[in-house]
C-alpha cells in the first residue's frame, strides 16, 4: 500500500496543511485562517478539519495515511508532543499530540516552526548534506535554528537557539519579550514598521506612505518590496539599517558555531532576499572572525513558504529512522 504523509504549518494567523506522497513529494495543500481568537476548541476543530480536507482532496485511502507532522510557534516538547507555550494562540501546557492521534490513529510529532523550517532546509533545501548549519528566520518576529553534527539543537528545556533575542544593545528599543535591545527589536517587520512609522510621523517624505494607507499593523513584506524597487529613500534607510544589526547578530552566531553554512528565511527575505542577501553578505565582514567566516557559505532558503511543511515531513522520517 502506497503511504502518505500529512504536515502542517500551524500560525496565529493561518494554518497551511499538504499531503506528501511516498516519494516525499507535495501532492496539495490547504491553507485556511486558524481563527485563533476563538479559542482552544475551534482551533482544534479548525486544523483536524484540514486534515479531513486533505485527505478528501488527495483522495487518499485513509489507510494510507501514515504520520502526521507539524510546526507552531512556541516552545514545544517535541518527545511528548506538548506545546509548553505559544504566542498568539491559546495553547499552555497543551497536548496536541494526544488530540491529533486521538482522532486519526495515526502516529503525530511536532516542533517549534522556525526550528522545523530550518530541519526542512537542511533535509531538503539549501543545507541539504551540510553537517553544521545556522538558521535565521526573519517575519514579524525572529526566529532561528542550528543543526549542530546532523542534529537539530532543542536545548535543555525545548526553548534554544532564540536567536532573535540575543542582546544586540543593552540600552536597545524594548522587545515584545520585556527585554532591551534584542536582534527582534531591530531587524524584524515588527522593528521595520516601527521605525517607518516613526519617521513619516517626523515628516519624511515615501512612497510607503500612500503604500500603507491607514493601516495600522504591521507592514506587508509585498509592499516594503515595492518600495525597494522604486528605491524610496525612507524604505532603503530603513531596511539598510535592519540589515547591518542582522549582520551582526549573524556575525556572533557564526563566531560561536563556525557552521558550514548560514541560511537566511522567512517572510522578510522571501520579499526581498535579492536586495538584503548582497548587503548582508557584505555587512557581515565586520561582525565574524575573517578565519571563521571563510568557511561558512550564505545563502537565502529554497523552500520558502513550504520549509516548516517539509521540516514536519523530517521530524516524521527522523522518528521513523528512516
């Protein structure tokens, strides 16, 4: 019987769930809102209705179905499948493994998303036969992994290689996480927006502007791209800026690790990767021993928006031992 796998990338914002057929191949996905302001039971009606959906629209056998896998925020058990914490979600000390394998009698392992992107860039993607890899991953917030001798890096208590709250500047802008000065609180969307916004208060003159219109949130990775091609000055200001404190945190990683090589995802870079890669690259001289930096190739993900899909279908095979 030819089997099939099941991963998912639950987010605060969405989940987004794909079939892989036996040649670890994506077969379709299904991508709806997690609605998580709803709380903890329709989110989990909300994701088993998109395992349900998925097997329908693969038209598998059920029977084919061998594992499910996934990647959410937080920290999260990976051995017993619980989600300690997770921002934007209302999941605490909250066994997902137990819900999942309940319903589909089917074995479900899960990990952190950004760690799970970085485990399905190192499988399948960029750092594919790398033994030693570091990973950061820039959207709304920052998030990071590393593969240290062919083995993901979980930490003592599930919750390591929070790379985006490494102290950049002790007396820094606050971070959403209460401390001062975190990579986070420069580099990230979240800085990004803060720091244009504070400027068009100041009267600068961008296109990014009339772009963001009356919106309030966070800005969209699409539209600091537009601004970049038609190089706003604000826009190049700024994301010069994000640029040269992620080269630096950067630079501390690869001095600590010594990887062979530095992946950089995530929605940020998915955007505009063409524009920052290059000043990174470039910035990052300054920030890693010359010896060490030597060896450490850098280069942009090469799954995109499907790393934390295929770093679940890792964390399978990995249980599996295959």
């Amino acid at each position: 019987m030819k089997k099939a796998y099941i991963c998912l990338d639950i987010g605060g914002t969405k989940v987004l769930g794909a079939v892989f057929d036996e040649n670890l191949k994506i077969v379709c996905t299904v991508k709806k809102k997690t609605k998580a302001e709803e709380g903890q039971e329709k989110i989990e009606e909300r994701i088993t209705g998109i395992v349900e959906e998925l097997i329908i629209k693969s038209q598998m056998n059920r029977e084919s179905l061998a594992a499910i896998g996934a990647g959410a925020p937080g920290i999260i058990n990976e051995g017993t499948g619980e989600i300690i914490f997770t921002p934007n979600i209302p999941w605490r000390n909250y066994n997902i493994k137990k819900v999942i394998e309940g319903r589909f009698n089917v074995p479900f392992h899960i990990g952190n998303d950004v760690k799970m992107g970085v485990l399905g860039e190192w499988k399948y993607g960029a750092g594919k036969g790398k033994e030693n890899i570091v990973g950061i991953f820039v959207g709304t917030g920052i998030g990071g992994g590393v593969i240290i001798n062919n083995k993901l890096y979980a930490g003592a208590k599930h919750s390591g290689t929070e790379v985006g709250h490494m102290i950049i500047n002790t007396e820094g802008p606050y971070c959403n996480c209460g401390q001062r000065g975190c990579l986070e609180a420069y580099a990230s969307k979240i800085a990004i927006t803060r720091e244009i916004r504070s400027q068009m208060l100041r009267g600068r003159k961008t296109i990014l502007k009339e772009l963001m219109g009356e919106d309030t949130t966070i800005i969209k990775s699409k539209v600091l791209k537009r601004a970049i091609d038609e190089k706003d000055e604000l826009a190049l200001e700024v994301v010069d800026k994000a640029v040269y404190y992620l080269a630096a945190g950067a630079g501390s990683l690869i001095n600590i690790f010594n990887p062979n090589m530095l992946i950089l995802g995530g929605g940020v870079f998915e955007a505009l990767g063409s524009y920052m890669l290059p000043a990174l690259q470039e910035k990052i001289k300054r920030f890693s021993m010359p010896a060490v930096l030597e060896g450490t190739e850098i280069v942009q993900s090469k799954l995109g928006d499907d790393s934390i899909l295929y770093g679940s279908l890792a964390l399978i095979m990995e249980k599996w031992g295959k």
